[in-house]
C-alpha cells in the first residue's frame, strides 16, 4: 500500500484524511512541519498532503524545501488549505507544488488527483544507496544539437552507480558524457554517464540524473 505524508497541525483534519483515505492509503503524520522533512526522508512518502498555515514553519517554506532537496523533489506535493486557492494555487504552483485543495476537501476529487499523478510517477528504485556530499565535476561531450561542449557543476547527491547535478545545457535522453573530478588544479577521469532523468525541463539549468556506463576506481564510490 503506498504512503501519503500529511503535514497539518489540525488533530481533526489529520484524522479526517487518515480515515478517508485509509482504503487506498497508508497515512503517516505530523503536525510539526519541522518533522516533516525527516519524515518524507525516513518512509519515502508517494505523495505529500501540506496544509499552508502552521506554526513555526509554513507550508510555503515546506513546500519549497520539499522540491530543492534531491531526496524529496519528485514526490508530488498536494496543497490542502483553507486559504483561497485564487489566491495561492499559482504561487504554490511556483513552488513545486502538484495540485490544491481548499477546505471542506472533495475527497473524490483529491483521490482521483491522487491515482491519476502517482500512476503517471513510477515508484523510483535505485539500485545504489544515495549520499550528500559535495562534488566539483567537470563533464564533457555534445549537447542536443550535437554541439560539443566542456561545463564545471557540482552534485551533492551521488552513489556508486552515478549522480544528480543541474548543469545549463540541453541534452538528449540518450545522451553519454565524459566524467571528471575537478580540483587541486587537475581534472582526474572517472568514467562515462548516460542521462536517465530529467527535471525543471525549459529552465536555465536542468537538473539531470546519469547513471555510468563506465567507471573507473578513482569515482568517490565503489560497490
């Protein structure tokens, strides 16, 4: 049964959802929007139930720290407020949130939003464990034009089998590159990637997943 993360610091709106959606869904939650984040990192949550306002952290804030974090930013945030929608659903929009939802909730209507987004996302499975920490990588080859092209970025999140990292560049789904590590004044080759994910499609700097094809033993992480 997939798990929904409801983020609410009303007892009886927690409740209401967690029973309403009880068939279909298991339901973790907190009233703490500081727990949240530990909570989405912990269980891996399909989707996010937010409400907007909450002490001591908004769900403007949440919302916006749930998309940045490479840990949470594929999972759907699904704003549920008794603040107008003509009022915040194009902010919230901005902020990565997936849909909006005023109070008294249409608990048809959120369901279906519900099937109808997490079909269309595939639970991810990786199949190396992720870490944090902070790379400088250089990588090397064409972009979708077949133009050939050399860019520094970093990555805070990577694993034996490859990484994620925004790079200003547009590239093709079957794209390969060349990987460097970059510092103390050199460049050391540490293997080829291919894309297997995108992100922030249509922004200056897409977010990309790569996955190696071929790594030699001076990539960060082994297996």
């Amino acid at each position: 049964m997939d798990k929904i993360l409801v983020v609410d610091d009303d007892d009886a709106m927690r409740g209401l959802l967690k029973m309403r959606l009880s068939d279909t869904y298991e339901t973790i939650d907190t009233g703490d929007p500081v727990q949240a984040l530990g909570l989405a990192l912990q269980h891996k949550p399909r989707a996010i139930l937010l409400d907007l306002m909450m002490p001591d952290c908004s769900g403007f804030e949440l919302c916006q720290s749930f998309h940045n974090l490479s840990y949470t930013a594929r999972i759907p945030i699904f704003v549920v407020s008794g603040e107008s929608a003509a009022k915040y659903k194009d902010y919230m929009n901005s902020l990565g949130a997936a849909g909006y939802f005023e109070k008294p909730i249409d608990f048809a209507k959120l369901k279906a939003r519900l099937t109808t987004e997490l079909q269309s996302r595939p639970t991810e499975r990786r199949a190396h464990t992720r870490v944090r920490m902070h790379l400088i990588v250089k990588l090397k080859g064409s972009d979708v034009g077949q133009r050939s092209f050399e860019q520094l970025t970093t990555t805070e999140n990577v694993s034996a089998g490859g990484f994620l990292c925004p790079l200003p560049v547009n590239l093709s789904d079957s794209s390969s590159l060349q990987v460097f590590l970059s510092g103390a004044g050199r460049d050391q080759y540490v293997g080829s990637v291919r894309v297997v994910r995108r992100e922030n499609e249509g922004t200056p700097w897409q977010r990309y997943a790569f996955k190696f094809i071929e790594r030699t033993s001076e990539w960060i992480l082994q297996d």
